[in-house]
C-alpha cells in the first residue's frame, strides 16, 4: 500500500515539471518574438528617416584668385614698306636693339628714281615756261599803261601767268610726292625696342599697299609690358586702379613678379562673361618676354562686415517665395529658411542669413518640409 501511494506523487511531480518547462518556452517564445517585433519596428522605422548630407558655411569667398594672362609689349609695330621695288640691304636681325629712327633697311626702288627725275624736269620746265609768263606780262602792263596795247590782251597775258605759276605749284607738288616716296626706301626705327620680327631678306620683291603683305619688321617696346587677364564678373567689382598682383611665367619656375593694374574695360564680354583688365610690369631687366603665358594670383582682403557666408551652390532651394536652404536644428528637424544671395561663383554662393554654426543640408531634396525627422551624415569637413 504505502508503495502505491508514492507512485501518484512522483506522476504529479512529474506532470506538474512538465508543464512548468512547457511554460517556460512559451513564455521564452513569446518574449523572443516580441522582442525581434520591436526591433524590425525600430530598423523600419529608421529606414524611414531621411539621411542627409551636412556641411557648414564657410568664410565670405576665397581671398584668392588664380587666372590666366598673355603678356604683350608696351608698343608693337609692325613695320611694312611704303614704295616698291626690291629690299638692297637690311642692317637688324631678330633680337636686336634697335634706337628711334635707325636704319633697318635700304631699298632699291629704280622705278621710283626714274618718276622723281622726270618729275624734276617737268618741274625746270615749268618753272622756265612760269618765269617766261611773268616777262611777258611785265611787259604788256607797260605797254597798256601807254595806251600802246589793248585791255583784252593785257588781261590774257595776266590768264597765262597764272596758269603757268598753277603748273608750276602742280609739278612742285608731284616732285614733292615722289620725294617722300622716295624717302620711304630707308625703312627706319619707330620708336625704341627691339626687333622681334624680320619678314624680308636681300632681293626680295617688295610691293607697297598689298593686304596680304607681311610687313618687314616688327619693333616691340619691351621695357614695360602689358599683362591682359579676363576677370570673372563676380570678382569685377574688386578691381581697382593701382592694385598690385602676383604672377608666374614658366621661364622662371618658382620665380613670383609683381604688376599693377592700370587700366580696365569697365565692360563685361557678353560672350565670356568676363572684364578686360589690364596690368604694367617694369621689365627693366628684359627677363620677360611679350606674347608669354602668365598665370596671375589675385589676393582680396578677408573682410566680412556684411555677415556673409559661403556655401555650395548644391545647398540651394528654389521656392515661390525665393531662394531658400534647408538646415538642421539640434533635435535633428528639418528648418526652411529664406536667405540673400550677394555673389555667384558658380559652384560656390555667398548669402547672408546664415552663420558658421548652421547645420546646411546639402544636395537637399525638393520635398523637405519644416519639421521633417532626418539622419545627419557630415561630409567630413567645413564647407
């Protein structure tokens, strides 16, 4: 008897640890699942939140500009001939130092020779025909003073010596044309400079009044130089008379020369969208040479009274009420907010309305509203 009383209990015993571990993997179950529920909840959820790139403003715009320049001389002249005929001599070569009004070259002009003696003799024989006329006219003033001949032929003889003085002055002035034609053969130095050009050799046809005729030399005033670089419009304004810049040639690698702006178009190329400029650099020492690249650095001064900040262009919102940017505040929501655009640099833009600190969201997307949640990503640096 007391052998079959212990078997029920140790059944029930056994029954009941079987329904309690059956519990427990209900109960581990179900806390699993819910706890796998809440974590896909909370990874959908985060799914869902907008991930944005953000930058931070820069200063106002780069105190430093780099652009390209041509060099030209100060005074270029091409040199071309005046009269025909054939070069007989030229006395400077390329590279030569040439003073104002030296000799660069004779030539042989035969041609021209023959039409100014002609042009003399023409000239004697007027000169004899006009002295003969004014004898002739002597005389019949007095012979009409003595009632001796008639007014008439008085006045015809006066006719006569007036045209004879008009050929006169006519072949003076055709000898005096062939004369400076004549002159032209003695191709000379305009100015100071060097010859940085010669386009003729001994012989050669020369042929006055061509357009398609090289001219023989070209003399180039080379101890200043001008320094032409085409500014963007949005750095215009910046330019200013006696402002110095630096440059760099590729003669003199590491090299830095300094110019000063002299002059400006005052005029932006509707084509480049950009402003002539012009600058002058003392090239006393002849190091650099005219036609050369440049490259010219343009340094402003870093000055921000206006509260401006720079910021990528990317950043930008265009909205009825204007152009706007979308930033992020520190509970990371979306804040619309309306800004001033003072220059375009393309890629870059230069507003007020923000500050240093502002969280920019860039490349922003067009369907951001005030409010939106958002997952910042920084780009790694200040704009």
């Amino acid at each position: 008897m007391p052998e079959l009383e212990v078997r029920p209990r140790r059944l029930r015993w056994f029954f009941l640890a079987v329904v309690i571990i059956f519990v427990l993997i209900l109960a581990i179950g179900t806390v699993l699942r819910l706890r796998a529920r809440h974590q896909l909840h909370d990874t959908t959820a985060a799914a869902a939140i907008l991930t944005v790139a953000i930058v931070h403003p820069g200063g106002m715009a780069a105190d430093k500009l780099v652009l390209p320049g041509r060099i030209q001389a100060w005074y270029a002249a091409p040199v071309y001939a005046r009269t025909n005929g054939y070069l007989q001599h030229w006395y400077a070569d390329i590279g030569q130092k040439v003073q104002e009004g030296q000799l660069l070259a004779d030539i042989d002009t035969p041609d021209v020779d023959l039409q100014l003696k002609g042009a003399r003799a023409a000239l004697a024989t007027r000169k004899a025909q006009r002295n003969l006329a004014g004898i002739t006219t002597r005389r019949w003033d007095r012979l009409n003073s003595q009632n001796a001949v008639s007014q008439q032929e008085t006045d015809e003889r006066r006719g006569n010596f007036a045209a004879s003085e008009a050929t006169e002055n006519e072949a003076s002035a055709e000898v005096g044309r062939l004369e400076t034609l004549s002159d032209f053969k003695h191709i000379v130095a305009p100015f100071t400079g060097v010859v940085t050009s010669r386009a003729t050799d001994i012989g050669a046809l020369i042929a006055a009044g061509s357009s398609t005729a090289q001219p023989l030399f070209t003399v180039s005033d080379v101890s200043r130089l001008r320094i032409y670089v085409s500014v963007p419009q949005a750095y215009s304004a910046r330019m200013h008379n006696e402002m110095t810049v630096d440059f760099m040639v590729p003669d003199y690698p590491g090299r830095i020369f300094q110019a000063r702006l002299i002059h400006s178009s005052d005029a932006v190329d509707p084509q480049s969208g950009a402003m002539l400029v012009q600058f002058v650099y003392d090239n006393a020492e002849s190091l650099l040479k005219p036609g050369a690249y440049a490259q010219v650095s343009f340094t402003f001064p870093e000055t921000n009274a206006s509260g401006a900040v720079r910021i990528p262009a990317s950043s930008l919102l265009f909205q009825r009420a204007g152009p706007t940017i979308a930033t992020m505040d520190a509970r990371h929501h979306v804040k619309i907010q309306p800004v001033t655009i003072l220059v375009d640099f393309g890629t870059e833009l230069e507003v007020t309305g923000l500050t240093s600190e502002s969280a920019v969201i860039n490349n922003p997307r067009d369907d951001l509203r005030d409010g939106d949640e958002v997952k910042p990503q920084e780009s790694g640096h200040d704009h």
